[in-house]
C-alpha cells in the first residue's frame, strides 16, 4: 500500500493499480501459496496474471507453474514492462480453475516508473 511519486495510483483495500498514460513501468508481481487439500494424480496448476480493468491480460504477464504433491509452500514470480498509451488499470488476477483447494499465503505487487 506504500505509494510514492505521482503516476502509479492505489486504493487502500482494491485490486486496482492506476497507472499514467505514456510512460513505461516495470510491473513485477510476486505469489507464495500452497494446497488446501493433498493434490491426487498428476500435478495441478495454478495461473496468475496481470489483467486490466475489462479483465483482458497484459502482455507477457500471465504465468503457469505447477503445485507438486510433494512441496507443502510454493512461490512464483514475474516482471513485465508495461507503457500504456492511455490512463491504464492493472491488477493481480488468480486465474486458477480450482481456486478453492489453492491457498495464497502471501502476493505482492512491485510497480515503477523506468526513466
């Protein structure tokens, strides 16, 4: 929730991140999380992604890793450039099929603006 400078914008206690017309910023969002019940068969997958305010993903942001049986705490992490031309609306979306046996311990969501 720490903001600072004049073109990235947040709302205590929303998913959205406004962020200024024609300027470039490193977007980077980082996810710890686990598995409410024990994963049977193969491993599942869990997919996270930027998505603007319509819902459609940022270019390059959305990232698919496995949830292993074997590993009780899992982190993922990625960074992307955006430079949108207009006023743009970012947030982390977990796009998960079954989101209710994933369990997110932990997501942050690191946003400058590049010289």
């Amino acid at each position: 929730n720490d903001i600072t400078g004049e073109n990235i914008r947040h709302i205590e206690n929303s998913t959205d991140i406004e962020l200024s017309a024609n300027k470039s910023y490193f977007a980077k969002y980082t996810i710890s999380y686990s598995i409410n019940s024990r994963v049977e068969g193969d491993s599942k997958e869990i997919i996270f992604a930027l998505t603007n305010a319509n819902g459609m993903l940022v270019s390059g942001s959305r990232h698919i890793a496995s949830i292993s049986r074997d590993v009780n705490n899992n982190s993922i992490s990625l960074g992307v450039i955006i430079s949108p031309e207009n006023d743009y609306i970012v947030r982390l979306t977990n796009l998960t099929q079954d989101v209710k046996n994933v369990r997110i311990n932990a997501a942050t969501v690191t946003i400058f603006r590049l010289a």
